[in-house]
C-alpha cells in the first residue's frame, strides 16, 4: 500500500474517484431497470429510465472541474 505521504493522488482525486463509482453503480442500476422493464414490454418505464441513464452518462463524461462546477464542490 502506497505510503499517504507520498502518493500522488490527492484528496480531490480520492473524491472524484468515488463519485465516478457512484455513477458508474447507478448506471449499472438504471441500465438494469431498463432490460428487465423491455422484458416485460413496459416501455414507457424503460424509457423513463433511458432518460435518466441520459443525464448520469452525461456527469461521467464531464471533465474533473466541470464535475465539481456542476456539484457545486
């Protein structure tokens, strides 16, 4: 394990990482959500869930400050 001292991550960067998880975990869920609503032909749901699978790709492809902008960090 990397020595704290020394590690070239800061804590802004340990943040950013764990709020790329989130997303990450949250699309996984949604994307979820949307198979099993298209398996049940209840596409008005899965559709609902696209757009917020819409808004969550969207947070990930921002860049790091323009994350935090958006979060208001």
């Amino acid at each position: 394990m990397a020595d704290k001292k020394y590690s070239p991550m800061t804590n802004s960067d340990d943040e950013y990482v764990r709020l790329m998880q989130k997303l990450q975990a949250k699309h996984n869920k949604l994307f979820e959500k949307i198979v099993f609503a298209q398996r049940e032909d209840k596409q008005d749901i899965a559709k609902s869930h696209a757009s917020e699978i819409i808004a969550v790709r969207k947070m990930m492809n921002l860049k790091k400050h323009e994350l935090y902008k958006k979060l208001n960090i």
